[in-house]
C-alpha cells in the first residue's frame, strides 16, 4: 500500500476501510430493521434490478470482454486505479453488503483499486465514476449506438441507486443515527 492517497492526505485505502467498518456498523445495529422497511426493501430491489440490466447489458455487448483485456495486462492495467476505493462512502458501501456483496480488502494489486479482484470490480453497487467511465477503446469497439444504451442503462442504475440512498438516511436521521454522514 501506498503511503498516501490520491489527496496526499492518508494512506490509500485507509478511508475505504473507515467506510467499510461504518456500513458493517450500521448492517449490525440497523440491519433487521431496515430490511423489514418496506419502501427500503422495494428501493434495494429496484437498485438492484437495475445493476442487473446494466450488468446484462456489459455482458451481452462484451463490455466486459473488452475490459477483461486490459485487466489482464501485465496482471492490471485497467482504468481501476489505487486511491479510488477511496470515494467510497459508508452507504455505497452499506448497499453492496445489503445485497449480499463482501468487498474485496486483501492485498491489493500494484496500482490497483483495493476493489478490483482477479474477477474484476468486487461491488455491485458502484460509484458514479466507476460506472460513467468509459475509454476511447470501448467506444471505438462498441460504437456510438451502444455506448449510449449503456450510457442510458448506467443513469437509470445510478438512480435506483439514488432514490436507495435518500430512503435509507432519511430512515437513519429518523432513528438518531447521524454518524453515517
Ligand atoms: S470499478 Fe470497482 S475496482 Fe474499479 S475503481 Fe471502481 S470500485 Fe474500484
């Protein structure tokens, strides 16, 4: 690990960590709660169908194929990078663990995102930059066409994603729990 992040401010990764101890936190104290919140549990299903689509959608037009490619350059050249684990905050992060998702935290890769495993990305709830990146080789290789049906695809993800987020702290901040924010 680096010693500091992409501000200069803290190790890389030391941030993610603090997140990730925060939504496990929250999960613990919260979590049968939560789930039985009906508007909660029908806004993490709509979320997650909606990653499903998007997901599909990579699939289907072999996005991922073509991401696995330069994933798989000298054992990690792809646009995931060491410090963006960083932008992860305690509710992004409560709903990857909502959904069934452990994050990836062993050893990172030289560079890499402490996210990125050998299968790639290990969330399934993802940070708007990570699911609004796309590089020049994914357009050259998908086309104009298809880019934006996954251009659309990822904004309709990222507000079921939203709409997720906005039920859940108003459920905390109605129950006293501010640490969250
Ligand atoms: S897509 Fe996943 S592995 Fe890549 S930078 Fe984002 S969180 Fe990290």
């Amino acid at each position: 690990m680096s010693e500091r992040n992409i501000s200069g401010t803290a190790p890389a990764g030391a941030a993610a960590l603090a997140a990730l101890a925060k939504a496990r936190a929250l999960l613990e104290a919260y979590g049968p709660q939560l789930a039985a919140d009906a508007e909660q549990a029908r806004l993490l299903s709509e979320y997650f169908q909606e990653i499903l689509r998007s997901h599909g959608l990579m699939r289907s037009k072999l996005a991922f194929d073509a991401c696995a490619v330069c994933a798989g350059q000298g054992g990690g050249a792809s646009c995931c990078f060491e410090g963006a684990e960083d932008w992860y905050y305690p509710l992004l992060l409560l709903a990857n663990l909502s959904l069934g998702v452990e994050p990836p935290q062993g050893e990172r890769r030289p560079g890499d995102c402490l996210f990125n495993g050998t299968q790639g990305c290990g969330l399934v709830a993802r940070y708007g930059i990570c699911l609004n990146f796309f590089c020049p080789e994914l357009f050259a290789r998908l086309g104009e066409a298809e880019m934006l049906c996954l251009s659309r695809a990822v904004g309709r993800e990222l507000e079921a994603g939203r709409l997720w987020e906005e039920c859940v702290g108003r459920w905390l901040i109605a129950h006293g729990e501010r640490g969250w924010i």
